[in-house]
C-alpha cells in the first residue's frame, strides 16, 4: 500500500453512512455538491486528485441529464430513466467516498479502527 497522507480510520468510517444517508434523503443540490466539494479536499489531501476529478465529472455530466430529463418527466419511459440518473448520480456520491475508504485504508486499520469503537461503546 502507498504510503499517504489520511484521516483516521474512525472518521472514515463514520462520514460513510452519513455521506450515504444524506445523499439519498436530502435532495438539496447544494448539500449535494458540498459533500463533493468534501469529497474532492479529502482526496487531494491524499494525493489523488486524478481520481477526484473523474468522479466529479461524472458527477457533474449525470446531475446535466437529470436536470435536462426532469422537464420531460411525463412520459414513463423518461421518468424511468430520469430515477436511474438520479440514482446513478447518488450512488456516485457514495462511491465516491468508498473509493477513498479503500485506497487509503489497509485491512488491519480499518479491523483495529473497528474493534477502537467498540470498546468506546462498551465503556460508555
């Protein structure tokens, strides 16, 4: 594994299900692009600004066709394909911090990470 710059392990794992929930159900378009915009720093952080690039754009090329499909959401087939770009553009967002879990976290961290939180909960 590459030696980089990255957070701990426990934060990871914790923006994951936020990033995940927040994601699909909160439609705001500008919470949407502050976690990319989170996602993109969090990236170039670790050195792997290429990579943040083309989930951006990605990204960015799904959230046009969903804008440019939801003025012809009448028809079904279009409403059907409008629903799997708007999936597609929040599993991107998702994946997106996925990428990053498991290009800058190795096996063992992210088991001793595990087995840190929960000792934290058993103590409390």
């Amino acid at each position: 594994m590459i030696d980089r710059k990255t957070v701990d392990p426990r934060i990871k794992l914790t923006l994951l299900p936020i990033v995940g929930f927040t994601s699909f159900f909160v439609s705001d378009t500008i919470l949407l692009f502050g976690l990319i915009v989170f996602a993109f720093f969090l990236y170039v952080y670790s050195s792997m600004w290429k990579r943040a690039l083309r989930f951006i754009l990605f990204f960015v090329l799904l959230y046009c066709i969903e804008l440019w499909l939801g003025k012809f959401c009448e028809a079904s087939i279009v409403f059907a394909i409008y629903m799997f770009i708007y999936f597609a553009s929040r599993m991107t967002l998702i994946a997106m911090f996925g990428g990053y879990i498991t290009k800058t976290t190795s096996v063992s961290e992210m088991l001793e990470a595990l087995n840190r939180m929960k000792d934290a909960f058993a103590n409390n």
